[in-house]
C-alpha cells in the first residue's frame, strides 16, 4: 500500500491519530509548512512544502489517494488535515 496527500494546510497529530497506517507505508505529502522533524521521525513520508503565490491565500485541492494491491481510492475534500475542519465545520 502506499498513499499521496496533500493538503496546505495540516495538523499532523490530528491526521496520524485518525488514520495511523499512514505512518507505516510509503506516502508522498505536500503541506502548507516545512516539517524538517516529521521528517526525521516519520522516514516512510516524503513530504514537500506547497508554494503560495500570493499572501492573500489561494485555492487549494486536499487530496487523498490511496493505493493498495486490490483498490485504489480517491477522496477530494474541502477540509484542510485539522481537527477544526473535519470534526466541527459543516455546510448547514
């Protein structure tokens, strides 16, 4: 299995305490920060820091996709990897 994330903004307790196999397989993560001490704790992700453009803020896709020997999933939200966004907002 392996997985591709990305998201700018992102809370990483939050997404290993929610969904823990990502600290065992190979993942490719582009996020908001630099996180030089995930990096060095987490050896199976290859993280890359999001460029922004503009000050302002942008547009931004969050992406899950995760592939393993018999599926491959695809999940597109609006929420950036954080507590706040997944657990508490919501559209009405």
């Amino acid at each position: 299995s392996e997985a591709i994330v990305t998201s700018y903004g992102f809370e990483p307790e939050y997404l290993f305490s929610v969904c823990p196999v990502l600290t065992r397989i190979p993942v490719q993560m582009q996020v908001g920060q630099d996180v030089p001490e995930l990096e060095q704790r987490l050896p199976n992700i290859r993280f890359s820091k999001a460029p922004l453009k503009s000050s302002y803020g942008s547009g931004h896709g969050k992406v899950f996709i995760l592939v393993s020997p018999s599926k491959l999933r695809v999940a597109i939200t609006t929420a950036n990897i954080a507590e706040l966004d997944f657990e508490r907002k919501m559209q009405g």
